[in-house]
C-alpha cells in the first residue's frame, strides 16, 4: 500500500514509524516514504539500515557497514548487495525529504560503484590466483587488470538506478605462474577473462538481495563480440585500425575505477596515453558533427520504437528532445572538436565542462549556466523517476499519485508547476542543441528526397560540372578546373559531397548578396570568391576544414566577407588555416583583445598539458603560435570588417606582443638548466615600432635585454636564456613562428652582447666613459618602453629614459644630426620623382616622426608633457598646446600622420603599393612639410 503524500519535518521516516507503531498521535509521513523501493527496503534490511551512521553515505562508512555483513557471515557478494540496498535508501531520505545537492548524491553512487568493484576486482583475482598463480608479463612482472569505467561512472556522475559501463583492460600479455606444482597454468587473457566473469558475478547477478549493479560491457572493443578482457596494445590498435568516431565520445569520460592499488601507484596512467590521441585530434575536429548526428538519431529512433503504440512512454527525461542526453552530446560535441588543441576543456563530468566551456568563450556564460541548471533540475527528476521501483527507466511515471509525489519533492506545489518548468527547461536544451547540431543538411549525393522536417531540400548536385551554369563566368571558370582535377577525383565520396555543397553555397552568396562599399559589405563578390577557391584547393585533403565550413553556414560567409575585403587575409589564412574557426563566434567582432584572459588561458592550458603530460617543449611552442595567430587573425577581421581604427590595431598588435614575450619568458625560465634562482632579474625593453605601441601585422620587435643579477654566473646564464627566448620565438614548427627579433639597438650594435646588466645600459646610455650612445640611439629612446621585468627595474628604466631625453644639449647640432639621418634614409628608400611615398618621401611619415624626436630631445627637460610615450600623434598636439608649433600646424600634421598611417595600412593589407601619384594626397603632405619647415626651416 502506498503510503500519504502527506509532508513532515522528520528526515528520518523511521522515527516516524517508530512513533505511529508506537500508538501516539500520527505524525505526517516524510515524501520518501512513498518510494515503494524505500518501502521494500525498510521492511526487508530494518536490522541493517543503523550500520550507516547519519548523513550522506560515502565510501568509509560503506567499508565499515560492508566489514560488520562480512564479520557476521555474509559472503562478499551478499555484503556489498546489501551495502547497495542501504545506501539506496539513504539517499532516497536525504535527496527527496532533506533535498541534498545533486553532487552528493551522484558521489555517493559513485563511491559505492569504485568500491563494490574494487572488492569485487581484489576478490576475484585472490580466487583465482590461488587456482593458477600470479599472471606475468614477458619478463616476469606482475600482469595487472584495469576496470575502466565509462559514462556516468568515469564522470563521477551515477544515478541512483544507473548501470555501469565498464571495459576490462590488462597491461601485459604472458601467463600466469600456475599453482604450487607449476600445473594449472593459462594465458594471461584466459586469466583476466575468468576474473571479469567473476567480478560480474559478485556483482551483477541477481540474488536474494538483489543486484550491486547492472553491468554493461557493450562499449568494448568489437562491442559484445569482442573479448571481454582486452590488453593495452590491443586497445591501441584497435583505436588506430578500427576505432569509430562515436567511440571517441564514450571514451571521453573513460577513467580507471579499480583496483584501488593501480589508481595510486600512478600505473593505471598509461591509460591516458593510448586514449588521449584517439579521443582529441591536434586539429579542430569538425567532422564529429556528423558522427554525433547519426549517434543522436540512432537513439532518438530507438526512444520512438520503444514508445510506439505506449505514448506515455514518449515523456523520457534523459532520451527525448531536450533531455539529458542532448546536454551531455552538446558538452561533449564542443570538447572532442575543440579538446586537441585547448587542453583545459579535458574534463569528464558535465557541469565543469559547461564552465570550461564558458570561460573558453565556445558557449555564452548565460548558456552554460542555464544548462548547467536544467542539467541539475533533469538529474533530480530522474533520480526521483528511479526511486520509485528501482527501475533503470527515466520515464515520468503515468500514475497522478507518483507524478504529484516527484513534483513534491522537487518543491512544486502541484504538477501543473512541475511540468511547466520541465518543459521549459526542456526547450532551451532542445534549442541550444539543435543550434549547434542542426547546421545545414547532410551533403545528399543526389539521393535525397527531402530535408529537414520532412520538407523539401534543394538538393546540392551530385557533380561539380553541374554547379557551373548557376555560377558567374568567372567564378565558373575558376571551378571548372576542380571538375577532373585529380585532388578532388581523389578525394571520398563525402568530402566531394562537401565540396559540392561549399561551391553551392558560395554561388547562392553571390546571387543573393549585392556589392557595396558600406560596412560589413563586400565591394567585389566574385573576387571574394576566387580567393576563397584559391585558399581552399591547397587543403582539400584535409577534411576537417570542409566539415567545419560545411556545420558552419556563418563561418562561410564570415571568411568570404574577409577574403574579398583584402588580399592579404587570404595568404595569412593560407599559412594559418586552423584560425578560421575564430569565425564562429558572434562576439568575437565586436570585441578586443584582453591581455590578462589571453594569458590566462593559456596559463590554463599548458597546466592541462603538465597535468596530462603533454607539456613537451614542442607542444608549448605550438600552443603559443596557435594562441598569437588566433588572436592575429581576431584583430585582422576586425580590421577588415571596419570595427577598429588603425591605432586600435596597433594598440592590440603591441598589447598581444607584450603579453606573448611575458608568457614566453614565464615558460622559459624553468626550462634553463643552469638556472639559479627561482624567477630571473631581468627585463625587456622595447623600442621602434614596440616600444611605441605600432606594430603592424608582421612586425618584427625591436628588443634589448638587460639583467641586474650580483651572481658571477650571471652573464653566462642570462645570454643562455636570450637565446632560448629568440629561439622560441623566431623558430619555426609545424604551427610557424612567432616574430623576427632585432637586437640591433643594443649598446654596441650587433657587435655588443646579446645581454647586458642594467648597470652597463645605464652607463652607455647616459655617456659615462668612453663607450656612449650615438644621437640615433637617443632618438630611438624617445620610443622605448619597459616591456616586462620586476617593477622595480621598470622604474629604474624609466629614470634612465628620462635621464637620456633630458641632457642638455647643442640644439643646433642635434637639429643638424637629425636632419642627416632624415636625409640618410630618404637615401636608402628612393621614390620615382612622379610618385609619393606615403612613408618615405618629403611630406611623408618619417618628416613626423623625425619632427616629433627632435621636439622631445630638445624640449624635453622644459615641457615635462612631451616625456611620455605617447605615440606621434599625441605628442604633436602636445607640442602645439606648449607653443613649441605655430597654431594649428601640430593638429593639422597630426590629422595628416592619422591619414596617411591609414592609407598604408590599406595597402599593405591588399598587398599594394605605398607609392601614390603625386596629386594624390595633396592636403596631407603639405600638412607634413609645414610641420618640418616649422621644426627643422
């Protein structure tokens, strides 16, 4: 008989019991009292339920509990049964009537799974071992079993009612040593067999007392055809031969449960190295998506076969649209795609993952947060679900009674209001799943009928040739050329159903989109689209890119809007394709560079790594380069797209260079084998095009490195450490370089030290014996800036700065001095007499800069404002405001600097040249020669 879904306060329903035998007046029932499974359980274990003391039960009370069962005669499997039976009724009392928090119930059922098996794993080989000896590798060493759990077990995350997935691995092939006589010896995967049936029995059958767990051994190699037990090198091999991609999803959770002593000797490790590579790709794995798709309608269609003809079965809280699957699909989607390259999304349980995920920018922190809440309000559901009768089901139960109790104990007050927040949180799961899955239809291969919803699909032709009529001549013509070409005859049938569907697409964009010259527009459609083909035909093979355009509609367009505004996009897009994926997301234009997240996360990620034993001095040059390109290419598509200005370029360019060397020189210094204490005294000054904050895309960094270190090895160990700087800067892997560096305007040139103490920077620079700096050296000090280093050598180098622009000195010969240099290079960069050279020629950029560091040299010590490194355009307006310019000439030749910094740019961006006609730019280089009249006469 059902008991009253009447609420109390007593959390503990055997008091209450208790009480109502007693005769005294009844008191309301706590809600877990009418789980007919608790009901069961407190009829047929009232003698046991004591052996766990209060609160949660985790794993030391279920050891304790399980020794008293054994101390009084129970067997093992009958202990641990009844250990399963006491806790489930446990939690019933502390999640339905005390609403304990999610994670401790699934770490409860979690704890009891890692110990029954470690029992039960321990249990079984003392059994057989007794039987056939020790088993033993080839030489001799001890041959150990693994019990990897998958799913819900590997994730820490078990429902009170889940089975187990489980593969049982060994480490060693070889026999066992056999008995006393040396008889009864067996190969050590006939050993290992035997002992998985075992565990099972003491596990999985079903006794008096029930089960301790369902096992479910489907997901191992060759599924249920394969053998039960499985050796590492087998495993190996089947990932490299026969591993399919839906695998990759089920071993993204795997994780060694048992035995205990394997876990924490580390042995059980050598997992990670087989199963990492499977699971997480280098690159960015798109074509998952498909894989994931098929998976989810494979179970989608089972959920309906099962529910056909039985409605009721058609409300399932983990299987139907917008359940706990779809969440766990969408996590694990994100990860697999994305986990090769950023190791910090490597986690196995579902609610950190969504975090993870937030703070790597792949999903809206509002998202991951309210998946996270429906992922925590369908758990509990479920488990409520499970309660009932300790049925394996996660479908809402049809009875009113049992509908209004699960409702109760979530704290809703009726059903009514249970149902509506399930729906609800059911939708947003259904729609961010289908956001990221949903895509655009499988490429057809001609044999479609249909699309999406049973509507009709424009199916993308089963040949290029018949693409060519829908294209513009050009475009056309440009394909022709793919249609016998033997790259793309070489390809499998569905990559060319990808490309089909690509050139489709792009030639839809082209009828549909209009030029224009407005943001966002595209000026020239169809050359947009013969960069695309030019770009695309050299990574034909590699597929992933396909897939990723192919689930990406946006990233198409994105990357065609890019391409057409520039040429210059496509070749560093061609040098660094992987980037393309930094398309997909929405923020990614309207925002800027953060220097402070940037090297947080990769701070994040080289700690995976070293977790993981991936942090190989290789592995972290390629993480950088693929962190500085990504973030290149961010601040190129803003460029391109009109969403900064080119000083907000610069300023990024400069700031993301900053925070590169500061992460570069934080992983090098452990890495120096001489090294001799535990941070170095050093520090990075900047000059040029650093030093002012004007890097371009492709800049090379003009640095000096200085130490200010007492210790007699210094010289040696700091030289050793530039060295190791500039290589993991400049060398080339797979994943290219990061920046040319110029040490030339380091005292002496290139014929001084590599490195120098600060002592020796400060001598040289402030002329203190014979070897001083030239006026050029002092010029170029108008633009250095302290890059990185302890604060207190920043100040340092600032007082020195200060110090150098300062000096008094012969106005007259300074002016002489800076107007040869300006003559100097004028030479070196000679201009056709019919041509302006937006930099070089007279009117040009140079006049300003050379201008601007005479100004501050000279006028320094009298007009503290004109210190700063502020950049030339606002040290012209400074310079006017102090009455050093006639009015109106510094703002006038800071508006031309502005313009004609800008018309570079664009050259340089669409690989033009920086030579114009003379008539052009007329206002801008007259601006500029009043400025060096006004400065220089």
């Amino acid at each position: 008989m059902t008991a009253s879904l009447q609420t109390g306060s007593s959390a503990d329903p055997r008091s209450s019991d208790a009480i109502a035998a007693s005769g005294a007046l009844p008191l309301p029932l706590p809600l877990s009292s009418h789980s007919r499974f608790v009901q069961r359980l407190r009829r047929r274990y009232a003698g046991e339920l004591a052996l766990l003391p209060p609160g949660a039960p985790v794993r030391p009370h279920m050891i304790t509990a399980f020794e008293a069962l054994r101390t009084r005669g129970d067997t093992v499997g009958d202990a641990l049964r009844i250990v399963r039976q006491l806790v489930m009724e446990r939690l019933a009392v502390i999640d339905c009537d005390a609403q304990a928090p999610l994670e401790q119930i699934t770490t409860a059922v979690t704890q009891l799974a890692e110990f029954a098996l470690d029992t039960a794993c321990c249990e079984a080989c003392r059994e057989l071992e007794s039987v056939h000896g020790a088993p033993r590798g080839p030489e001799g060493q001890p041959a150990r079993i693994w019990v990897v759990g998958m799913g819900k077990l590997g994730a820490r995350e078990l429902n009170v009612s889940s089975d187990i997935d489980l593969i049982y691995l060994y480490d060693l092939d070889g026999e066992t040593d056999g008995n006393a006589t040396g008889s009864n010896r067996i190969a050590n995967q006939d050993f290992f067999a035997r002992v998985v049936k075992r565990i099972y029995a003491l596990v999985g059958d079903i006794t008096e007392h029930g089960f301790v767990f369902r096992v479910d051994l489907a997901l191992r190699p060759n599924g249920n055809s394969g053998p039960s037990a499985v050796s590492l090198d087998a495993l190996e091999e089947y990932f490299q031969v026969q591993g399919r991609e839906w695998e990759r999803f089920a071993w993204l959770k795997s994780r060694v449960v048992a035995p205990l002593d394997c876990i924490a000797d580390t042995s059980a490790q050598a997992l990670r190295t087989v199963v990492l590579p499977f699971v997480f790709r280098r690159y960015l794995d798109y074509s998952v998506f498909d894989a994931l798709r098929v998976l989810h309608q494979q179970i989608r269609d089972q959920a309906a076969r099962r529910s056909a003809g039985r409605p009721a079965r058609a409300n399932d809280v983990k299987l139907s649209r917008g359940g706990i699957r779809e969440i766990e699909f969408t996590v694990q989607l994100l990860q697999v795609v994305r986990g090769g390259q950023y190791p910090e999304l490597r986690t196995r349980p579902t609610l950190d993952a969504l975090q993870r995920l937030a703070r790597a920018g792949l999903m809206p922190q509002e998202t991951a947060d309210a998946l996270a809440e429906a992922y925590v309000f369908l758990r509990r559901v479920e488990h409520r679900i499970q309660y009932l009768d300790d049925q394996q089901t996660h479908v809402l139960p049809v009875s009113d009674e049992d509908l209004r109790w699960i409702a109760l104990t979530l704290g809703s007050p009726d059903c009514c209001a249970f149902l509506s927040q399930l729906d609800a949180h059911r939708e947003l799961v259904a729609q961010e799943f289908d956001k990221l899955l949903g895509g655009e239809p499988k490429p057809c291969n001609g044999k479609c009928n249909g699309g999406k919803n049973g509507k009709a699909a424009t199916a993308t032709p089963a040949d290029l040739a018949d693409l060519l009529d829908e294209l513009p001549p050009a475009f056309a013509d440009r394909i022709r050329h793919w249609v016998d070409h033997p790259r793309v005859q070489a390809l499998r049938d569905e990559t060319q159903a990808r490309l089909r569907q690509l050139v489709h697409r792009t030639g839809r964009w082209l009828r549909e989109e209009p030029d224009g010259d407005a943001a966002g527009q595209t000026t020239n459609h169809v050359q947009a689209a013969l960069r695309w083909a030019d770009w695309i035909e050299p990574l034909l093979r590699r597929e992933s890119y396909l897939a990723l355009l192919v689930e990406r509609p946006a990233v198409q367009q994105r990357l065609l809007r890019l391409l057409g505004a520039a040429k210059w996009p496509a070749r560093y897009l061609l040098q660094h394709p992987g980037v393309i994926d930094e398309l997909a997301s929405d923020e990614m234009l309207t925002s800027r560079f953060q220097a402070e997240e940037f090297e947080r996360e990769l701070e994040a990620r080289h700690d995976a790594m070293r977790s993981t034993g991936e942090a190989d001095e290789e592995a972290m040059l390629n993480m950088l380069r693929r962190a500085h390109h990504a973030e290149v290419f961010r601040t190129l598509a803003r460029d391109v797209e009109g969403r900064i200005s080119v000083e907000q370029v610069a300023d990024d360019l400069s700031a993301l260079a900053d925070a590169v060397l500061r992460v570069t020189a934080r992983w090098c210094w452990p890495l120096l084998r001489n090294r001799h204490r535990a941070q170095p005294q050093f520090a990075i000054v900047g000059y040029g095009k650093l030093g002012g904050k004007e890097l371009g895309y492709g800049s090379d960094l003009d640095i000096v490195f200085v130490y200010e270190d007492d210790d007699e090895r210094a010289s040696e160990i700091y030289a050793g450490y530039v060295r190791k700087l500039i290589n993991w800067m400049t060398v080339k892997t797979a994943e290219g370089d990061l920046f040319e560096i110029d040490t030339a305007l380091r005292p002496n040139g290139n014929s001084g030290l590599l490195t120098i103490s600060f002592a020796a920077y400060e001598k040289y620079q402030l002329g203190r014996g014979s070897n001083t700096a030239w006026t050029w050296e002092h010029q170029a000090m108008t633009r250095a800036r302290f890059v990185l280093g302890d604060a207190g050598l920043g100040a340092r180098f600032d007082a020195i700065r200060e110090a150098v622009i300062t000096s008094q000195r012969d106005v007259a010969a300074l002016r002489t001095q800076i107007v040869a240099m300006r003559e100097k290079v004028r030479a070196a960069h000679p201009v056709k007499p019919d041509r302006f050279d937006v930099k070089h020629s007279p009117g040009g950029m140079v006049d300003a800069e050379f201008a601007v560091q005479f100004l501050v040299l000279s006028e320094g010590a009298s007009h503290p404002s004109l210190l700063p490194n502020v950049g030339n355009i606002a040290l012209l307006l400074r310079a006017e405001e102090a009455g050093l310019l006639p009015a109106g000439v510094g703002r006038a030749a800071s508006e031309a600097y502005r313009e004609l910094r800008r018309v570079q740019h664009r050259a340089r961006l669409n690989e033009e040249p920086t030579q114009v006609p003379m008539s052009a730019l007329a206002s801008e280089r007259s601006a500029m020669l009043v400025l060096w009249k006004a400065v220089f006469g």
